[in-house]
C-alpha cells in the first residue's frame, strides 16, 4: 500500500537574481514498510525535497508546489499549519544530521523527550517516563533511567543521534526521514544506527526515506534508490537493480567517484568534472550534460526522458548503458 505519494513536486526560493530552482518536478511513491534512499551530491535537491514533504520550507522565500503530495490519502499542502504540526508530531518525523543543533543544550535529554510525549501522546508523570526510558532502551541507550537526567553534551555523538531518533520515534511515525543521519559517525556506529532502523521498519512496519551521498551506506540499507541531480530524479530503481546496471550518467559518474574497499573491481577513481548547473537559469536538456562522459549526439538536442528499463528501474537518460555494470 502506498503510504506517501509525491507528484511534480517544485520548490523554489526566491533570491535578487531570480527563482531558484531547488526541486523541479519530482515524482515517486513510498510505500508502507519500504526504505527508499535519496542519493547525489550537495545541492542536487535532496534535502529540500524532504523538507517540502515535512512543510518545513519557510515560505516566503521559499515557495512549495505539487500536482499532489499526498500522505496516506491527505493532501499535506492543503492542511492547515495546525493540522500539519499535529502531522509532523504524530505520523511524521525527521532526523537531522547534526543532533547538537536539534537538541536544546540547556535542556535535560529526558525533558526533550517528555516535552513531546505531553505535547502529541497526552501522557505525563509516571507514563511519560515510562515511555521516555522504554524509547531510550529502543535506540540501545545503556542505563536509560540515569541517562533521562544528562545534558546532549553528556553524550557521545552517536549517542546524540540515538537520542534524536528516540524523539523521532517517540509518537510511532509512519513516516521517518533521515537527512545525512550518519553522516558525522565513524563508521562503527554508523551500522549500529543502519541496524537500528533495519530492525525498527521490520518491527513498526516503519516507511523511511533515507537521504545520503553515501553509496555504501545506501546499498546495504534502502529497498529502492532515487539518484538526484540539481533538483530531477534522473534514476530510479530497487537498489540491487540500480547498482549493478546503472543506466545514467550521473549515476556512473557518482560510482566511478565512490571508494571500494572489498577488493572487488579495484580501479582508480574518477572525479566528476565541472559544476552543477546555475538553478536559477531554465535547463532545457539533461541537466547532467556539461559533465557526462557518456552523452550521444541526441543529447545535444533532445531533451531526456523516462526510459522504462523493467522492473520498476527507469532512467531519464538517452544514451543507452545496458551493457555498462558497476557489480557491487
């Protein structure tokens, strides 16, 4: 069942210079239960396509758009703000990258934890610490009683990750998202929150969209992967699929960039050349053809569309890479 729906989704910012076009025209479902990865370089549109389906875009001078951005039935752009807080507090939540600038440092974890529990579960005195340490237990926080009582700066940055999870965590979401979450963490607790979130979307039946520029960590974690670039999903597909036959050249060009440490295919990397493109400026064919290696002739003409490869993979590319794999 589909639990979120996004269609033609377009948010832009206003700037002196002109609109800038951060997201423009992004489209995918998400189903219940299902780990989808957002993947591609700083700027590509990642986290303000994540931001548009919290509604967390300050408008102005950000300007949020859709031919439907539906979850579980409702149309979130046309709720209200109450409604969409009640949204955000009860059937969605986010995880930011840096915890230290979530987490109120003059403030005790287990308040933080309380103040949403009596916000959006209506609980309070010996339920909502209950609840607290049960929440902490969850994420493998040792000694969770003792811990309600310490200070984020008490906590090891992994820590601070579990306890923004926690809270994330502390209404039953239907919807998690989770911006670069690891992306500060050495890589030992980095599976330990990858195995964290594995076993609570097999527990909970959880939806979580994943946003990294870690192909490693994607690989190993996510059901289906979005690659994007400067504000498109130019690639799409289940993740097994997408990484042995990837079919764009934004994609070859992010794989051929990823260091590999199993041995497998040793190579050296390749950077990928050049800049974005100018966001503010229309881009009228495939956003990624100042930089591909692999372009045809047509893309100096025609702009790109889908290409249905099978198996629910698709790639807005018109060169044909079938036989191109990347085996990871």
């Amino acid at each position: 069942m589909t639990l979120l729906r996004v269609r033609n989704l377009r948010t832009r910012f206003a700037t002196d210079r002109g609109d800038v076009r951060a997201v423009n025209g992004v489209s995918f479902d998400l189903a219940e239960g299902e780990i989808l990865g957002l993947v591609g370089e700083s700027g590509s549109g990642k986290s303000v396509t994540a931001m548009s389906i919290m509604r967390l875009v300050p408008e102005p001078p950000g300007h949020v758009a859709a031919d439907s951005l539906a979850f579980d039935g409702r149309e979130l752009l046309q709720l209200s703000e109450a409604q969409m807080r009640e949204e955000r507090g009860s059937s969605m939540a986010m995880v930011f990258q840096d915890p230290m600038r979530s987490l109120n440092p003059v403030l005790t974890i287990g308040r933080q934890i309380l103040e949403v529990l009596r916000r959006h579960q209506k609980l309070d005195g010996p339920a909502a610490k209950r609840r607290a340490i049960e929440l902490l237990e969850t994420v493998g926080i040792p000694s969770a009683e003792k811990r309600l009582g310490a200070y984020p700066h008490q906590f090891s940055g992994g820590m601070r990750q579990r306890v923004m999870i926690a809270i994330a965590l502390s209404c039953n979401p239907r919807l998690l998202i989770a911006d670069e979450a690891t992306t500060a963490l050495d890589v030992t607790i980095q599976a330990q929150i990858i195995d964290l979130v594995k076993r609570l979307t097999r527990e909970r039946g959880t939806s979580v969209i994943w946003i990294s520029h870690d192909l490693g960590v994607v690989a190993g974690l996510c059901d289906r992967v979005n690659v994007m670039y400067a504000g498109n999903v130019v690639e799409s597909g289940p993740i097994r699929e997408l990484f042995h036959r990837p079919s764009h050249g934004y994609t070859l060009g992010l794989m051929g960039s990823t260091p590999r440490v199993d041995g497998v295919g040793v190579r050296r990397l390749t950077p990928i050349e050049g800049v974005p493109p100018n966001l503010i400026e229309p881009i009228k064919l495939c956003p990624f053809l100042p930089r591909c290696r692999v372009s045809v002739p047509a893309c100096q003409a025609t702009p790109p569309e889908r290409r249905d490869l099978g198996g629910g993979h698709w790639a807005a590319c018109l060169a044909d890479l079938a036989p191109r794999s990347v085996a990871r």
